[in-house]
C-alpha cells in the first residue's frame, strides 16, 4: 500500500510523504505506483523554489517534502494540484493508496 501524509501548519502545508508501493501488478508493470511517481516527479520538477524553501528526499518508494517556510503562490498552486491528482487515484484504488491529513 502507499500511504501519503500531509501535515498541515496554519494554512499552509508543514509537510509531504509518500512511502510505499501499491502491490496491484508486478514490479516494473504496476499502474498504481507509475501513476503515483508520474505525479510526484512532475510536481517536483515543477517547484521553483527547490532548495530554499523546502528539502526533498528522494529514494525508491518514497518522497518526503519538508517545508522550511512560506512558499511561493506557484509552488503552493503546484503541490495542491499533486495532492488532488493523488485523492483521484485513492478514491479509483483504496485499496492500494492512502491520504492521511493532519491538521
């Protein structure tokens, strides 16, 4: 299962992770994962403001964004379009995705 954590601070988001794999095909042919990893990567590469405002790590099955401070309107924009896309694929696979946000 690939479980996602948003933690939130204030109005803004403190914090991202997306770990795990979804397990509905075999390695390398699993729809789920690429879905998630076509998203994730796309938005990242997107973020003007790598580094100065939040880290990233990157590692197989997992993505973990941590927000420094306030970030830009664009960025903001680019990481609440990752997390709709990655709502629509939870609610086509519950089973092999979770969202779990923390106010």
């Amino acid at each position: 299962m690939i479980k996602v954590d948003i933690q939130y601070k204030g109005k803004g988001i403190e914090s991202l992770s997306i770990k795990g794999h979804a397990n509905t095909g075999d390695y390398g042919k699993d729809l789920v994962c690429a879905a998630v990893s076509a998203c994730a990567t796309g938005a990242l590469n997107a973020l003007n403001d790598e580094g100065e405002n939040y880290d990233i790590a990157l590692e197989s099955g997992c993505v973990e964004v941590n927000f420094k401070g306030t970030i830009s309107e664009h960025d903001q924009t680019v990481i609440e379009t990752l997390i709709i896309q990655l709502k629509t694929i939870e609610a086509s696979y519950p089973n092999a995705l979770t969202i779990k946000e923390r106010k």
